[in-house]
C-alpha cells in the first residue's frame, strides 16, 4: 500500500501520528463535502466527527470523488481517500497491542469482541460513512459493493442480520442516486444502508407510494435528510420563528419514532451568529448529526 509515500494522494498525511485520534472527544457532526478538506477523512475525525460525506462517481470501472465532473481525477478515488485509510486507522486500532487496552474500559461497546472503533476515548462509536451517488444507481451500487469487501472480510462494517442490526466500526449509508430497491433487496447480511427522505416522515400530506415513511428503519436505513432551507426556511432576522422550531422538533421526532437520525443539508453557514443559533436549536431539539462545512467554528464551539 502506498498510503503517505511522496508522489500519491495521501502523501499530505504522512505527519499524523498512529494514535492520532487519542484525546480526541467524537461529537454528533457531519463532515459536509468532506473531500475538499485539506486532508479528506483525517481532518474531519481530528474535529471529532463521526460522520464524514463522499460524492462519488463511476468512470472507467473506478469510484471518484470530486463535487463536480470537472474536479474529478483518476488520483482521489473512493479507494485512496477513504477506504484505504480507513484500512489503515481500523488495523492500528486493532493490532494485537493496543487491542486490549481500546476495550479495556470501554463498557457496553457493541462491536464483536476484541473489535475497536476509530476513536481512542470512545472505541464503541461507529464512524459514518455517507456515499453520494452522482451517476447511474444500480451499476455504481455494485461497484462499492465490490470496494467495500476488504472493510467486510475484517468485520468492520455495520450490518444486519434477519431483523438484528449488527453494529461495526464503521457503517456505510447511501444517498444521492442510491438504489433503495437494491439495499431491500440484498440477500444475507446488508451493509449499505439509506438516507432516507426526512420529507416523507411528517405532516398530513405526506405521500402515498411505495416508499412512505414505514418502508425505512433501522435494518435498512441510517439517516432521514432533508435540505433545510427548503423544509424549514430561513431565519427571520437571524433568528428561527417558533413554527420553525416545531417543525424541526416534529422532523427529528418523526425519524426517531422510525428509529433514523434526522439531519439537514445546505444550513445557513453565514453569518456565523445566524449559523451558531441555527446550531444551538438544531442541538436542543435532538437532531442525529449537525451538518457542518467550517471544521475551524465547530472546534471553537463549546460542546
């Protein structure tokens, strides 16, 4: 594996130590278009997030990772930036000398025996990863399928099992165009799971189809997600109106009682005191994960 060495994609993160993650406390967040980070993955988890964001695009039989056609390269793959880290950080966490010591402590942890999670003061939290299709569904879905097997064969993916949710250290969730009849319809053990649409979870006028609110759950399904300046508007004068509020309170209770976690894209992120209020009422009202772009405000922000 080349992941560091001088001339490849990785090559920036050769300065973060092993045991990187140690002190570091995860909180509820959402790494937002996390590869135009400086460093993808690394800088999110040194934030403490517990979810991170690719979008991802089929070429040539390979996944890449850009925001746009135009920003893709055949060098930041979903391989180099995420998988394969993820590899990385998942065999540190889990060799044989620091095996003992991640679970020493670590009461109720969920993983299978003897198994650690990314993050050194908390080993039982699984690292979110939320895979935005940007091209045709049902090909693109096999192809992550396929890369996601050497994470599968380590066992240190999230899956479930009849009706048993199988916690791992980490749990991939599909979005964008993925193929919620795939992730259905998967046979044996399923470790892709969906986000679902939070639009469908509420409200009087909620559509009939197929796919309303009871067809999404723990075994199939992570997150209910919704774009909040489509959903709840934008704040009158900075400020959320009380119907706002109670609408976010009815969103994130109508995904819990599913068993999801609510979460909103495209929050205001300017300016920042509308941005930190917007935070705080997201917070209070028990949002899953807050969706956030400036990892600098989110270390500033007292938790």
């Amino acid at each position: 594996m080349a992941w560091g060495k001088p001339g490849t994609p990785t090559e920036t993160l050769s300065h973060y130590p092993t045991d990187f993650s140690r002190g570091i406390v995860p909180i509820p967040c959402h790494s937002h278009n996390d590869y135009e980070r400086h460093v993808p993955l690394y800088d999110a988890l040194q934030a403490g997030c517990i979810s991170v964001e690719a979008d991802v695009w089929l070429r040539d039989g390979d996944l890449l990772v850009g925001h746009t056609e135009n920003s893709l390269t055949a060098a930041r793959t979903l391989q180099s930036l995420y998988l394969e880290p993820l590899l990385s950080i998942l065999a540190r966490q889990n060799a044989p000398r620091n095996t003992s010591e991640s679970n020493n402590g670590q009461m109720g942890n969920p993983f299978a025996a003897n198994v650690s999670g990314i993050f050194e003061t908390n080993t039982s939290v699984s690292l979110s990863l939320l895979l935005d299709i940007k091209t045709e569904g049902q090909t693109t879905f096999r192809v992550i399928q396929q890369q996601l097997e050497p994470l599968r064969t380590k066992g240190w993916l999230t899956y479930t099992s009849g009706s048993t949710l199988v916690p791992g250290p980490i749990t991939i969730v599909g979005s964008g165009n993925t193929p919620f009849d795939l992730i259905q319809a998967e046979q044996g053990n399923r470790d892709i799971f969906f986000d679902a649409p939070l639009a469908r979870f509420w409200g009087e006028d909620v559509e009939v189809s197929s796919l309303n609110r009871t067809a999404f759950n723990p075994q199939n399904s992570l997150y209910a997600s919704a774009p909040f300046s489509e959903t709840i508007g934008k704040p009158w004068h900075g400020v959320l109106r009380p119907a706002q509020v109670e609408l976010i309170r009815v969103h994130v209770q109508a995904a819990a009682a599913q068993g999801l976690k609510a979460r909103y894209w495209d929050t205001p992120a300017w300016p920042v005191e509308v941005r930190e209020h917007v935070w705080d009422v997201l917070v209070k009202e028990g949002v899953g994960v807050l969706n956030v772009d400036d990892l600098e405000g989110l270390k500033s922000r007292k938790w």
